[in-house]
C-alpha cells in the first residue's frame, strides 16, 4: 500500500536504540512521511494540498531524486511538502540541496575558439571573392555619388508634339555682321535656346508678346521649337525669314546673327490689286409689238426712172 512503511523497515526501526538512531539519523524523506503521518494525512492529501503530482512525493519520500524532473524541481517540491506538514522548509531545503544523491544541475560546455584552426579560418579563395564584392560596391558607390552616370541627364524633357521633329536644313553662313538676336512670341509656344555644347540657355513656355534676346557672346545658339510659326526673330530690330510654317517641329536650328542674316529679310507682303471698273451696261430699248390693223399704210412713191411694165393682154 502507497504511503505506508513497508513492516520490515519498521520493525529495524523499532529495533533501533537511541545511540544507533545518532548513528543513522533520517532521511528528508523519513521526517516528512513521520510528519505527515502524524497529523494523520495521506500523500493524497498533500497532493491536493499542494497541486504537487503524488508521485513526486512518493519520490521525495523514498529519496529517488533522480526521478524528478530536476534538481530545482526537487528542491522546490521538498520546501512545499515541508510547508504543507508544519516542517522548517528552509532546513528541508538545505537537506535536500546537501543530499549527494540530488542529480548535479547539467553544465553546457562551450567550446572554445581558437583561431589557430585551420578548420574554422575562412579559405583563401573565400577571402578573395568577398574582397573583390567590396571592390565593387566601392566603386558602384564613388560612380552612384560623384557622377551623373546612372542617374542621367537632369536637363527636363521637351514637352511632345503630335508632328515628327525634322531637323531643318541648315543655311550656308555669309560672312556678315553681327547683331542683337530677339526672339518675340506672337502665341503662347514652348522653346528652348541652348549652344553647340548642349548648354541650356533658355527654356521656357512663353507667352504672347515676351520677349528672349539671344546673348551675343553665346557660342553657335540654336533652337528647338514645336511652333516655329508662333515666333517673330529679329536682328537689330530687323525681321528676319520664320524658322518654319508649323507644320513640322524644328531642332538644331542656328539663331545666330549671321546664320539668321544669311536667310534673308521677312518677305514684304505684296500691294492688294485694285479692282478695274466694271463697266455700265447700256440699256436696249424694248420694241413694242403692234397689231397689222393699227401699222399705218406706207404708200410707195413712183420713180421717174422706172419703165412701166408692159399691159398684159388677156387670152380670148
């Protein structure tokens, strides 16, 4: 029966004087079981008492620490068992922790790192490989940041237009003087004024009437234009020929002073004809018809000359 001593034990027990009891003093497990079997519980009671599983304490009782789970476990089961039975718990603890049967807490055992080890040092092709990938992000970095490389060009993009851009023929340049190039709109038109390096000098969407004067000393200006017929170009306050009819758009245009003289003067426009007199028409006048009864009688007047015909003699 769970609980109880088995009678040999007991008996040995009985058997034993008071100087073999200083010689074999009890076990943890033997002042608990005596405890709790003097207030006249069973381990069925401790183990609703405390929620502590009844073969625990068997196994407390009994000193078969190596079947708890471990040796905080065992410890902590020990205190409560002592608690519930009126015992010093703390004394019972030390017992317990004391006791050499109590299992040793397990100890990790760390390795130790020795870079000495061939094993555990990276290979050398290893190391050339990660070297070589930080080479290139370096240099990915130093092109990223110090140039314009694979960012592209910052310069904005010319709004589209619905005709094909048509680079127009450019105009053999005569040697003739310079002067100050202006630019007028005559319609809100988009434009832009850059040199023979690609160098923007002027880009905007300008309105009816503004004015853009091409500096003097720029080198080789020229222009792209969706409208060019929406534009007035004079040199000196002079008109020169348009850029183009606005059918098609116009790039690379020169707006030099002598590439625009050298196109020649804006076309006068040509004197309106005067119309030639219509001539009056004269009126005829209308014949009215008269009726036979009412024509007067025209009598024919004898000529002298005429001989009179012959008397014509009527047959018997």
């Amino acid at each position: 029966m769970k609980g109880r001593t088995p009678l040999p034990e007991r008996l040995m027990d009985e058997d034993k004087t008071p100087d073999q009891a200083s010689l074999f003093p009890k076990s943890t497990g033997d002042k608990l079981r005596e405890a709790r079997e003097a207030l006249g519980l069973t381990l069925a009671d401790i183990a609703s008492r405390t929620r502590v599983p009844m073969r625990h304490l068997e196994a407390i009782e009994n000193g078969d620490y190596g079947s708890l789970p471990s040796p905080t476990y065992t410890i902590g089961f020990a205190k409560t068992y002592a608690r519930a039975v009126g015992l010093d718990e703390k004394a019972i603890a030390a017992e317990v922790r004391n006791n050499p049967q109590l299992p040793l807490a397990p100890v990790t055992d760390y390795e130790a790192y020795q870079p000495s080890d061939g094993k555990r040092v990276p290979s050398f092709g290893l190391a050339a490989i990660a070297g070589l990938i930080a080479g290139l992000v370096l240099i990915a970095a130093i092109l990223w940041y110090g140039t314009n490389l694979f960012r592209g060009s910052e310069e904005p993009v010319a709004p589209p237009v619905e005709n094909t851009i048509a680079a127009a023929p450019e105009a053999t340049p005569t040697p003739v003087s310079g002067g100050q190039v202006a630019l007028t709109a005559t319609d809100s038109v988009w434009l832009k004024v850059y040199d023979a390096t690609g160098k923007t000098l002027f880009e905007k969407t300008m309105a009816a009437g503004e004015r853009y004067d091409v500096p003097q000393d720029a080198n080789g200006p020229m222009i792209n234009i969706g409208r060019p017929d929406k534009i007035q170009v004079t040199v000196n306050g002079s008109a020169v020929a348009p850029l183009g009819d606005g059918k098609v758009a116009i790039k690379d245009v020169p707006i030099s002073a002598a590439a625009l003289q050298a196109r020649g003067s804006a076309p006068t426009p040509a004197a309106t004809p005067t119309s030639a007199p219509t001539p009056v028409a004269t009126a005829t006048p209308k014949t009215t018809k008269v009726p036979p009864a009412f024509q007067p009688v025209v009598t024919p007047t004898p000529d002298a000359d005429a001989t009179p015909a012959p008397a014509t003699t009527p047959a018997p």
